[in-house]
C-alpha cells in the first residue's frame, strides 16, 4: 500500500488491520472515483476563489484530475489494493505529479465529505438512467396497449379464473406502475441532489469555502446547509435511492411472475423468443425462462441493499466507519437493478402472445359478473342478480371481444383512458 495519508512517523502500522480497515473499499471506490475527481476539481476551484490556490496551481491541478481520469478511462490506472482509497489515490498522484502543489489541494475538506459527494454524484446519475428506462419501458408498454387492446386475456384472482381481461389492460397496468416509478425515481433524485461537499469533517473549517461555486459547478439543484446533516444523510439518502430503485423493480417482479407463469405449457399464453431462454444441461426437451426468473430475483438483492443500509443507520451523528459498507450495498443493488432494467424494454418489445391459448382458457364461468351487473343495469336489485348469475345454467358462451367493449368503467377494458396515460408519459418526457 502506498503511504497512509494520515499515518505519522514511529506509528506501528499493522498490515492485518489496514487489510479489514481498507477491505473491498478500495476495489468498490472504483465505481466513485471518476465522481471524487469531478467533486476534487470542483473543491480546487473553490480554494482558488478563495485565494488558497493560484491561478496557476488551479490550472495544474485541473490537468492533473482531467489526466487521471482520462487514464481511468482508457485503463491505464486502475485504482488496487495499492491505495487505501479512492481519496489516497487522487491525493498521491497529485503529489507525486505537482509536489508542493499537489500537497495543497485537501486543504478545507474531508475523506468524510469526499465520500459522501462521489456517491450523492453516483447516485443521482443512477437514479436518472433508471428513470430513463422505465419511462422507455412505458412507452413500449403504452404502444402495445393501443396496438393490443382487443385481444382478450383471462383474468385472475386467487390464480382462478375470474373475468375475461385484455392484454391492453395487462399493458396499461404495468405502464402506468412504471410510471409511478419514474416519478418516484425523478423525485428521489432531486430529493437528494444537495451538495455536502465543504461539510468537511462534518463540522465545517475556519475558512470561507465558495460552497456555492461548487454547488453549481457539480450541477446539485441546493447546498446541503448545515455541516452536521450532510452526514446525517449519509445512509438516509442511499435508502431513499434504494427504496425508489425497489419499486421498480417489485413492478418487474410482478410482471416476470406472470411471464414465467403465461409461458408455461400449463398456461401457454406467450412465447418468449429463444434468446431470453436457456437449455437444460441434462434434459434435451427444455427451453427454460432464465431472463424472467432473474429478473423477478433481482428485487431481493435490492431488499438486501436496503436492508443493510438500514441495520448500518443505528448510529449517533456524525462520521462512522460503519457507513463505509454502504458502498458495498448500493453498488451490488443498483448493479443488478440497472441491468435487469436494461432488459426490460426489450423484452416488452419482443414478448409474443399466444391468442389461441388465450382465447381457449376463456370459459363461460368468466361472464357471470358481466351477468350480474347487467341485470342490475336492468333494474334488479344487485344481490338478487347476483344469485341469478352464480346459477350456471344461466351461463352461456359469449364472444369475449363485446363483453370487452362493454367494460366501460374508466380504465376498464372497454375505456382503457390511453390518451390519459400518454399524455402523462410525454409530460415526463424520456429524461
Ligand atoms: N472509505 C471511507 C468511507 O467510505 C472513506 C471515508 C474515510 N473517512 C475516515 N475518517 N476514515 O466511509
């Protein structure tokens, strides 16, 4: 390991402890470095607006940052065990390329703050682009809906057959739940977009910081004010940005459910082309829904995420070590997330319905409550029309596409709102 920032002369340094002090953190910090050089350039121009660095130094520094993270880039640094952290790595290569100048640039600042600004950073580009793809999953959703409205689909409660449903109202159900969740998503991500960089060590420093500039140079919408809440933040603000990221995902979970059931032989209702299926190693017959079943999977390492950041919160304020695996839990959560994501649009575009299968599990049984309600549309007091439609000799082959049409309750299969639910998704717009 390079020398500790902090480590003094005579100190004994034991190589077993910096191993569990340092862990997998400095592996993890390199999803967050790349947001540490963006946050360490802003934090230079703030010292040199304050009369701490030159115009020149500042200039150094910036050339410095931008080469490092060119080098990130294109592979030729990678952030190793060499360093403590991600903060280490930046400092020492300051140092090693400015000297005298390189030494300059902590002044004012904390890894304390550091951290918690690269991953506010990360997160809000996270929450952005899942944002994004649910809102483009919506959008192929909604294209389906109006493309699909007739086509009817049984309806289940209790995994019994119940009324006869329509894949426009399976569509329509899953876009506007990804909708909810792209707001969720967006509002999140202003929730947190609050900079705490100059919080420092969490209790401020004896100097005029421009927290201002580097508010608006890093793009946060506001300062996070008081030194001591950016670090009560620090968790508080990853759950929230995990739990927005698990609503999506519990959508996605609902809506793999159903495909992997519908794409049984039992039920038969859509084909998955072969690319989201895989084979068996043993059974030569088998064409498996992997993609479904990971993508439903997927949501308990989210729960997971959250539910580690959670345990990690029973803290005093202030900066804990213990915080440090927060890292840990939202990259494995928002990894995941992201990439089941990544394949939901996709799969919605390609997902084929099987109309005759469909049409077949379609029984008379599942017009008893169109029935009963037309009865009581007639005249007849609702509990007696019922009686009379739970007698199956009432019960009759109908042609499933009229008993759709006349579901004209507002986002029923009759009267599906799409040009609500449209206008909605434009008015979010894609980013
Ligand atoms: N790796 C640390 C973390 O994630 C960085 C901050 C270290 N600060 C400290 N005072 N030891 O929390």
């Amino acid at each position: 390991m390079s020398s500790l920032l902090w480590a003094k002369p005579g100190m004994d340094i034991d190589a077993d402890i910096q191993r569990f002090l340092a862990g997998e953190d400095v592996l993890l910090d390199r999803e967050f470095i790349r947001y540490d050089l963006r946050a360490s350039a802003a934090h230079a121009e703030g010292l040199q607006r304050i009369g701490m660095l030159s115009a020149d130094e500042l200039a150094a520094m910036q050339r410095e940052l931008a080469a490092m993270d060119a080098d990130i880039a294109a592979g030729c640094f990678v952030l190793d065990e060499r360093f403590e952290d991600m903060h280490s790595a930046i400092e020492d290569r300051l140092i090693e390329r400015l000297g005298d100048t390189g030494k300059k640039i902590h002044a004012g600042r904390s890894r304390n703050d550091q951290v918690l600004v690269a991953t506010r950073l990360w997160l809000r580009d996270r929450l952005r682009h899942a944002g994004a793809l649910c809102h483009e999953a919506t959008g192929i959703a909604l294209h389906r809906a109006g493309a699909e409205q007739q086509l009817p689909l049984p309806g289940y409660t209790h995994l019994q057959r119940a009324m006869v449903s329509s894949t426009g109202l399976w569509w329509t159900g899953y876009a506007e739940g990804f909708l909810d969740d792209v707001e969720r998503l967006r509002h999140t991500a202003a929730w947190i977009d609050a900079n705490p960089l100059g919080s420092a060590a969490g209790y401020g420093v004896n100097l005029p910081l421009d927290r201002d500039h580097t508010t608006q140079a890093l793009g946060f919408g506001r300062m996070q004010v008081a030194a001591t809440s950016a670090q009560l933040s620090r968790g508080k603000f990853e759950l929230a940005a995990l739990e927005a990221l698990g609503s999506a995902l519990l959508d996605l979970r609902r809506l793999a459910w159903d495909l992997s059931l519908y794409a049984s032989a039992e039920f038969g209702f859509v084909a998955l082309p072969a690319k989201y299926t895989t084979g068996s190693s043993l059974m030569p017959n088998k064409r498996n829904p992997d993609v479904v079943e990971l993508l439903r999977g997927v949501y308990a390492s989210v729960a997971a995420a959250k539910s580690e950041v959670e345990q990690l919160l029973s803290l005093p304020s202030g900066y804990h070590r213990d915080l440090q695996f927060s890292k840990g839990a939202l990259v494995h959560g928002f990894g995941r997330g992201l990439g089941a994501l990544g394949l939901l649009p996709g799969l919605l575009r390609d997902l084929e319905w099987v109309p005759e299968r469909m049409r077949a599990a379609i029984e008379p049984s599942m017009y008893a409550t169109d029935l009963a309600v037309e009865l009581s549309a007639k005249g007849m007091p609702f509990r007696e029309a019922y009686r009379e439609a739970a007698n199956p000799a009432n019960w009759a082959e109908r042609d499933p596409a009229t008993s759709l049409a006349a579901r004209v309750s507002p986002g029923a299969a009759g009267d599906l709102r799409l040009e609500e639910l449209l206008a909605r998704w434009r008015g979010l717009g894609p980013a």
